[in-house]
C-alpha cells in the first residue's frame, strides 16, 4: 500500500521556483504578467527562483522536451526550493514526460508542483507514479493583478495552511473584469 507524501506548508522567506514547464512568457501580455507576479509574491514575502527560460518560447514550448524535464528536476532536487510553480500552460508538456525520473522523484521529500491547463500532465502524472500530492491551480501570473480573484487568494491560503477546505466559485475568472491595465498591453 502507498501512502500519499505531502510536502510542507509555505511560510514567508520560503522559495517559490517558477519554470516553463511547457510554454513560456516571451510576448505581453504573459511576459508582463509574470514580471508582476513575481514582483508581488515578493512583496509577501517569498523568494523567488527563475527557471532559465521562463521567458523563452519557441514553437510552442520554452525548450526542447529534454531541457524542460532536467531544469524541472534541477528544481525538485533542489533543497532551497520549497514549491514548483508553473508560469503558464501551452500544449506540448507531455514530451518532457520521458525525460523526467519519476523513480528519484519518489524518493525526495515531497515538493509541491502547481499549475493548470497542460501542466495536468505533470500534476497527474507525480500524484499517480509517485504519490506525491500535487496542486491544480492557478499558474504564476494570477499573481500579476493587484486586487487578486478568490482562487488565487485559496492558492494561497493552501499553500500557507490558512484554508483547507473550499467551495465551487459562483464564477469563471474570467468573466470578472480585471483590476489593472496590464490585461491590456
């Protein structure tokens, strides 16, 4: 029988590592947007660590499939980063699938991954290979407006222990007209 492993909660000074997991920020407004995000968990007292080349893109992915699965195990083994986070989705993550050692990964504390859109792929594949509980929810950039959606305060809120439990939103964020310009540029 497995056991599901849980990785710990995030406090202030921890380290948030962002990659492009699939696609990266290389054109506004997604490259803006990330510039933001991280400008913000910054101001809440989280560090934060750059994947190489989460402002890169090309033909639809950051890098090759084999880069992309070794700057994602870079970060898992890395023991100063306490959360994976996804920039944004894209279509093409199941490439890096091959590259990445699922078999190290269960080894290594557990070490939250969060993401949605194609980063399922990922979030799927380290709960069910690995039993490593993983986090579909906001990428990075929905930190990017400055008054945020209520999912993206949840993420938080989980993340730091704050709220454990959750209800459906009466809304798509989507449909919530957003608070600052960068949405625009």
């Amino acid at each position: 029988i497995n056991n599901m492993k849980y990785p710990s909660f995030l406090k202030k000074g921890d380290t948030i590592g962002v990659l492009a997991t699939s696609c990266g920020s290389n054109v506004n407004p997604y490259r803006i947007k990330t510039m933001q995000a991280l400008k913000n968990l910054e101001k809440l007292g989280y560090k934060i660590k750059k994947g190489h080349r989460i402002y890169r893109n090309t033909n639809a992915v950051s890098a090759p499939h084999d880069i992309r699965a070794k700057d994602f195990m870079s970060f898992y083994k890395n023991k100063n980063i306490n959360v994976l986070w996804s920039t944004g989705g894209g279509e093409l993550m199941m490439g890096m699938l091959p590259y990445i050692d699922f078999e190290k990964i269960s080894k290594l504390p557990a070490k939250l991954f969060i993401g949605f859109s194609d980063n399922t792929t990922l979030t799927f594949t380290l709960t069910t290979k690995c039993d490593v509980a993983t986090l579909y929810a906001c990428n990075i950039t929905s930190f990017s407006y400055d008054t945020l959606h209520v999912d993206t305060l949840d993420t938080l809120s989980l993340l730091t222990n704050n709220k454990l439990t959750f209800d459906s939103y009466p809304f798509y964020q989507g449909l919530i007209k957003p608070s600052t310009p960068l949405e625009f540029i």
